[in-house]
C-alpha cells in the first residue's frame, strides 16, 4: 500500500518523468550468478575501478511508498547510473534488488560516483503513522497517531582499483562490506572494511509512533496476524480485538 506524502517535496535532481516501464521488480533475487556475469565482461580489463551501489534503507521506503514507488526508485537509479558510465565507456550492472556493479575504466572517472550519488539525492517530507479500531464486548473505538518526518534517498557507494589478478576478491569484499560504509559518499574499500556499525542509518529521521489501544492505552498486544502495513490481535489489558493499519 502507498503511503500518503504531503505536498511539500524538497527534492535535488528530482524526476517525475520515468522514461522506462516499471518493470524492475524488487524482489529481484540477488544471484551469485549476477555478479559473476558482470565480473566476466570485464574478464579482459587489466586495471581499474570497481564500485558497488547500494540503496540504503530501501526496505523501509518501500514499506512507505509502496511496490510501485519503489521501483520508480530503482528505475531512476539504474537510468542515472547507466548515463553516467555510458561516455567515459564504463559498465554498470543491477545484481540484487537494490544493488548495483559499476565498472570505470580510470582513475579519473572517480568523480562520476560523487555525481551518481548528487543526481539521485532527494529528501521529502512524510506523514508516518496508524489508525486502529478496537472492539470489545461489541462497543469499538477508534485511535489515530501521526507524526511528519523527513524521508531522504541514501545511497551506500563503496569502490576499490583493482587488477586482473584481484578483481574477484575486491568485488566481493565490496559487496559483503558495503553496510559499513556510510551514506552519499563514495568510500575507497579499506577505509571502511573494518568500520564498526554503532547505530544503523534510517531514511527517515523520526521513529514510528507505538501502537497503543484505543480503550485502555495499553502499549502491550498479543499478535494473532498482520504484513507490512498492518497488524491484528488482542490488547493484553482490556482485551479488545485490535486492527492496525499503518500510513
């Protein structure tokens, strides 16, 4: 389910135009297979750079403009990246649902990520919160809370040079070290690879107000089913039948 956004769009780079078909789904599934297609039609490249793009957070932006919404994120992303790479003859790749191999030929090309990261930077302010109904002994009450933060487009981009002799091993060290890093700048490999991960970056910047139940307050609930945007159960207080569903 789509989220509800409020008017004010506070955006860089922004594009309501999406000139391909939404066909990108995220549930891509992330393959070994991916990577090693890309990593083959580089096989015949001495030197240069590899990078790797990830979409941070983008689990909870999916949550919150839904399938739909989302994938118009990965479609701006991969357009913007494929451009990039297109004249300096560079590779990029989409290899999981919200990743992506970029291959540049020099040095010189670093900029390019800086640039990628800029263009895709966007931030936006949301209405995040839930409604619920609560019934017992037949008499229902309702409660809302909301909340407005702001949601931001982070990207986790990490890159190392490589040769012939070491790309694989630097590829993979870059994708299984990429949560590391931290968002919208382009990070050489071994100043993040040992990082260690004190908070985890949101791309929202307030939390989700707790559910509480509309009769007794209570915060406490036995869950009995529920998704994404949406939970069912019991109030462990007053025991009312609970429906939550969340914008």
């Amino acid at each position: 389910m789509a989220r509800k956004l409020t008017s004010q769009i506070l955006c860089k780079n922004w594009s309501t135009k999406l000139e391909k078909v939404c066909s990108y789904r995220y549930d891509f599934l992330v393959a070994a297979n991916h990577v090693d297609k890309f990593l083959e039609e580089i096989s015949d490249v001495s030197e240069g750079i590899i990078a790797f793009a990830n979409l941070a957070d983008f689990k909870r932006r999916n949550q919150h403009l839904g399938y739909e919404g989302g994938n118009k994120e990965i479609v701006e992303f991969d357009s913007i990246a494929q451009t990039l790479v297109r004249d300096v003859e560079g590779k990029v790749k989409r290899v999981s649902g919200d990743g992506w191999l970029i291959f540049l030929p020099h040095i010189q090309n670093l900029s390019l990520l800086q640039e990628l990261i800029d263009r895709f930077y966007c931030k936006r302010e949301i209405e995040i919160g839930w409604r619920c109904e609560a019934t017992i002994s037949g008499l229902s009450k309702r409660a809302e809370e909301k909340r407005i933060g702001t949601m931001i487009r982070g990207v986790r981009l990490g890159f190392s040079q490589f040769h012939s002799s070491n790309l694989q091993t630097r590829t993979h060290l870059l994708i299984d070290n990429i949560y590391r890093a931290e968002i919208n700048q382009p990070l050489e490999l071994d100043s993040f690879l040992t990082r260690e991960i004190i908070t985890r970056w949101k791309c929202i910047d307030c939390d989700f107000p707790e559910y509480f139940c509309p009769h007794c307050n209570l915060k406490k609930f036995e869950w009995t089913g529920g998704a994404d945007d949406a939970s069912e159960g019991n109030c462990n207080g007053c025991g009312a039948e609970v429906n939550f569903s969340n914008f």
